[in-house]
C-alpha cells in the first residue's frame, strides 16, 4: 500500500513539472502588461457603449465639461447646455447665482433662448444697462442677452447677491457679493432706494478691508463673524432684499419685449450685412417697423440719431448695409420695434470688424482653392 502511495506521488509530480516546464514563466512584467490590456479591453469596450447610445458621433462632439458631457452638433463652437454664451467656457463649481439666464418672465413667453452667460462677461460686453437712456431708450435695470437680444429685467438676479452676501462665511465672498450688488445698480435712478441699501453696507465694509475690488478684499479667507461690521452688512442685506420683494409685489413690473434677432450674413473689414429676424409676436402685437443704431462700444446712441428706419415689410426681405466702418472695432447694434402707440420692444447685438490682412489674406486663399479645383 505504502509503495503504491509513493509511485502515485511520483508520477503526479513528474506531470506538474513538466507542465510548468513548458509554461512561460509568470514574471511581474508580464502579469502587467495583461492587466494594461485588459484595462485597455475594459475602456475601448465602454467607449463603444457610450458612442452607441449616443447615436452618430460623426455629427456631434461631447461636451468636455464633466459635470455634463452632453451630445453637442458639430455646428455649434460650445456646450449651450453649460457653458457661456459669451467667452464660451464652463466653470467647474457652476454657481448659478453668478450666472444671468435668458428666460421667460412671464406665462406663455416664448422669445426667449435659454442661454446664460457669466455676470462678469455681461458687464465686459455692457450688457447691463442701469442709465436711462433719453425717452426711446429707456434702460434702467436690465440686461440684455448676448445671445438672443431679449432685454430682462435685474432686479431677481440682484437679490440673489444680497442671498449670497447675508449667508456668505467668507470675507472675500461677502466683499464680493457686495460690491457686485453695488455695480449691477450703479447710476439707477429707478432703484436708488435700493442701491443707497447697498452703498451704505459697501461703505462698512469699505471702512474694515478697504476697496472691495482691491486685492486686499478679493483674497481675504477670514471668518465673517469676526469681522466687526459683519452683522451690521448682514442685516443691511436682509432689509435691501425685504424691500425689493415690497417694491417688486408694489409696483407693476415694465417687463420690455424683445424687439427682433440680428443674422450677421457678412462681416468685412468696412462693412457689415446683416438681416432682422421677426419674433412670432410681432404681427400679434401691432408692429409696425423697426429703428436701428450702428455705433462703436463706448459709444452712447442718440434717441433722434437712428440709421436706419424700416417698414415691418422691408425688415422682412431686405439685406441692411452698414458701411464706413472701421478694421478691427467692435460695434454694438440696436433696435427698436415700434407700433402706433410707439415704443416696444428693445434688442441688441455686438460685432467684431475683421483685420484687412486677415480678410485678404483669407480671400486669396479662397481664390487659390477654386483655381486649383477648377
């Protein structure tokens, strides 16, 4: 029994060797490079998962933005769903109380477009408007939207500061909050009951940390409890807003309508074509023409000043001309739809001239492709 026990022994240990014999030895870099290609197995196979359910990518990109990665046509230079409409970039916290939305203001509006852009990049492009702008103009507290044209009102997007500022833990969150509430409604007269509110809670503030758009201010992660004027700035916050909500339940609303969208067909050096876009409405609410301003940023519009004056019908089918413009400026074109009872609605839209290196150099490229193709 025992010699039979040891022969089985033998035999089956003379079968293990000579399997692992001819086996390739199992060396650490070999078990990773199989790892890295079974990794690499693992992520081409949920790329192929996720284009598939994404349809056709052959038309689309994704969004880079993680938080979204949304399925955007190739047509478009940026993410609509996240990212600004403006300088076209997304922010990773994505506060939206620091961004301005187009919406709608009131039941079953539909001329609006949804975009939103940064509140810092609306105040580069001087789309908030606090001044009363002579008697045809009149833009005291609104912004405009970058994208659409469609003018809203600020008063919402302000309180939202205040929001901020009363429940901000940070020194350099409230001086900021603060003094963009301050800006938003610099030079009103439709809201100084309001904006005094605010210059007075600046002016605290002011007193402790200095100017608070300064670097002293801005970069300060102190804690607000000790900051000795903080609870008075905080119950300033709280009134300012109380007063809005009173002033905003009190007093009718002068929502302004958008007045048309602009279509830029073509943009030279000195020149600019572009057609009007009628809202659906327009027909509905009486429309009769339109009044465009052509001026430089900086530039303020004078009410008697217009350009151009255009029947409903000519708006429709005519291409507009602005000529004797300058290379490389950036100019801010206005409208202004009116009806028998007069003004209505209100839209603007910026535009860069082009260089005229870079335009010639361009059309003699073009030119170059025809020839060759012909």
């Amino acid at each position: 029994m025992f010699l039979r026990w040891s022969v089985m022994r033998t035999t089956m240990g003379n079968l293990l060797y000579n399997r692992d014999k001819n086996q390739e030895p199992r060396t650490t870099t070999t078990l990773s490079f199989r790892k890295m290609d079974t990794k690499r197995k693992i992520s081409q196979s949920r790329k192929r998962q996720q284009q598939e359910a994404d349809g056709d990518i052959s038309n689309s990109w994704i969004c880079k933005n993680p938080s979204c990665r949304a399925n955007v046509p190739l047509d478009d230079c940026y993410c609509k769903w996240c990212s600004c409409c403006v300088c076209h970039a997304f922010d990773k916290t994505n506060d939206p109380t620091l961004w301005l939305v187009c919406e709608s203001e009131k039941p079953n509006d539909v001329e609006f477009c949804g975009l939103s852009c940064h509140v810092e990049c609306a105040f580069r492009k001087d789309m908030v408007w606090v001044n009363a702008n002579g008697n045809l103009m009149k833009r005291d507290g609104y912004f405009c939207c970058y994208s659409c044209g469609k003018v809203s009102d600020i008063l919402g997007f302000w309180k939202k500061q205040l929001v901020a500022a009363k429940d901000a833990r940070r020194i350099d969150v409230l001086c900021y909050r603060i003094e963009l509430s301050y800006r938003l409604l610099d030079g009103t007269s439709r809201f100084s009951e309001l904006h005094e509110i605010v210059k007075e809670a600046k002016s605290k503030l002011e007193v402790e940390v200095g100017p608070l758009d300064g670097p002293c201010a801005r970069n300060d992660r102190g804690i607000v409890s000790r900051l000795p004027v903080a609870m008075q700035v905080q119950e300033l916050s709280s009134f300012a807003i109380r007063r809005a909500e009173y002033w905003s339940s009190s007093v009718a609303r002068d929502l302004v309508p958008a007045a048309c969208r602009f279509d830029f067909i073509d943009v030279a050096p000195r020149q600019v074509i572009l057609r009007l876009i009628e809202h659906p409405s327009a027909e509905e609410r009486g429309v009769k023409g339109y009044r465009l301003w052509c001026d430089k940023k900086g530039e303020t519009p004078v009410d008697d000043q217009f350009d151009t004056d255009l029947s409903r019908g000519e708006a429709q089918r005519m291409r507009i001309l602005f000529s004797d413009l300058e290379p490389c400026k950036e100019y801010i074109f206005r409208a202004v739809s009116y009806t028998r009872a007069g003004v209505l609605g209100h839209s603007i839209a910026g535009c860069f001239t082009k260089s005229i290196e870079i335009f010639q150099r361009s059309r003699g490229n073009s030119v170059d492709g025809i020839g060759e193709r012909d």
